[in-house]
C-alpha cells in the first residue's frame, strides 16, 4: 500500500480508501476482533497523510493556473469550476459519513481557491455587467450541485447563495443603467428614496428629456432587456429572480420620477409624456407570464 499510494493523485479515490478502512475499524470493534487494530491503524496513516499532499496539489493548481489561456469568452459557467464544485460535492458526503474534523479546514481552503479563480475570471470581461452575470451564474451552478450534496452542505450553499444575490443586485443596476440609463441616474442624483426630499433641486428643464426619452421607448427597451436576460441566464430560475428584481426596481424609480414630475414648478407641463404606472405594470405582468 505504501509504495502503491505514492504514484496515486485521485483524491477521491483516497478519501473512499479512508471511509472503507474506518468501517472496517467499526465492524471489527462491534465484533470484539482486536486482531487487525494495527494494520488499519497504520494503513490510515499512511492515507492521510498521502490524500492531504494530493489535495495540496489540487488547491495550488488552482492558484498557478493561467486564467488567460483557460478563460472562455462567455458568462455561462465554466468547466473547470464546475469539476472543481463537484470535487467539493463529493468530498462533503465522504466526509459526512466518515470524516473526522480534519477535511472541514481543507474543503474552506479549496472555497478560497475557486473564488480566486472566479475572480480572475471575471476580470478577464470588458463590462462590468458581463463580470457580475458571469459570477451570477456560475454562484447558481455551484449552488444546484451542492444541493445535490444534501444538508452536509448547507454552509458552503448558503455562502454561494449570499454571493449570487449581491452579484444579482449588481447585475441588475448594470442592466437597468445600459437601457434606462437617463432614469437611474436622474433619480439617484436628484431624488431620495422617500420621496420627499430631493439630494440636487430639479427643475423643468433637467426632467424634461428624462420624462419623454423614457415614453418614447421604454416598451423596445423592456423588450430587449428581457431577451438579454433569457438568452444569457444559464438557469431558468436564475433569468426570473434577474427579470424580477430589474423590474421592480424600474417600476419603483419611475414612480419616483412621476412623484417629482408633480412637485416641481412647471411638471404639469410634462403630465401628457408620463407614462402611467399601470402601463407599465400591465407590460411588466406580461412578460412575467412568459416566463
């Protein structure tokens, strides 16, 4: 076994040849058979030992590896975090039927070393739109194969599912300010979220060509969102919560906007380009059904 373990780099494989030698321990215990107590013993310290080298390896593969020769250009995600996520997966039952505490240090390191990854990544992207969808949907792809894992795996689930909302969130103000550009930032510089008092003063003349750019193509504009988001969404449920949250987010900035249009000197000059906030509910609830 000694010399056998050497030239072995499957740290899968060892992980099972550690689980199957600690159940031989435990039926020879409830059988009261001593007799192999020190071949396993000594065969578990020759496995450990050899499976942490072989993880080792796998973690600073991870750190050396040239993130421009192996990044693809697209946001769906990658192959190699993929692999690596079901490594992980795979390691968390082992160990939840037979490890002892000294994989769970071992598993936060590979954590750390796939967000390296991610990270550089996502550098690689000219927006930061694309760097954010691109972390989006590899977070959903890690989440979905751990879930596979079971309850072992609610902590590293729950910490990809934190990253997925705040790059979600992040997503969704790039989305909003590429196709309402004019509005998200009229809003954010002029108006504050209760709706009563404004951070800079307006006046007719800034809201103006926010209010009739806006009516004259926020339906193109909701249209092509929502085909952006369906095509590069690489899940279903992922592409919703995206559209969800863009487009409460939209209905919620316009009517800020209306809000001001009224309180403004002059805004009832522009009450004829308003577009009404059932409109533009009635728009969003039929892309909703679509999906």
């Amino acid at each position: 076994m000694k010399l056998t373990l050497a030239n072995s780099h499957d740290a899968i494989c060892l992980m099972l040849m550690i689980c199957i030698t600690k159940k031989h321990q435990l039926v020879m215990s409830n059988r009261r058979l001593p007799c192999l107590d020190t071949y396993l013993d000594k065969a578990l310290i020759y496995l450990w030992p050899r499976f942490k080298t072989v993880f080792d390896m796998y973690i600073q593969s991870l750190y050396q590896c040239d993130a421009k020769m192996l990044w693809v250009d697209g946001t769906h995600p990658h192959h190699i975090v993929r692999c690596y996520m079901e490594f992980t997966a795979s390691l968390i039952q082992l160990n939840a039927e037979c490890g002892d505490g000294q994989l769970d240090m071992s598993l936060k390191r590979l954590r750390l070393a796939v967000d390296d990854l991610l990270v550089r990544f996502a550098e690689k992207f000219a927006t930061q739109k694309l760097k954010h969808l691109f972390l989006l949907n590899n977070c959903d792809m890690a989440i979905s194969i751990l879930k596979e894992a079971g309850e072992e795996a609610k902590e590293l689930r729950r910490y990809f599912e934190e990253k997925l909302e705040s790059n979600l969130v992040s997503f969704v103000d790039e989305l909003l300010m590429e196709y309402f550009g004019d509005l998200i930032k009229f809003v954010k510089n002029h108006i504050s979220e209760d709706l009563i008092s404004y951070t800079e003063c307006p006046n007719i003349a800034d809201v103006e060509p926010v209010v009739k750019n806006f009516a004259v193509k926020w339906r193109t504009a909701l249209e092509l969102m929502h085909n952006e988001v369906v095509t590069c969404c690489s899940n279903f449920v992922s592409g919703m919560a995206i559209l969800k949250a863009a487009m409460a987010q939209l209905l919620n900035d316009y009517n800020r906007l209306s809000e001001c249009v009224k309180m403004i000197p002059g805004g009832s000059s522009l009450n004829r380009n308003l577009v009404s906030i059932t409109s533009i509910s009635y728009e969003i609830r039929k892309y909703s059904r679509t999906l």
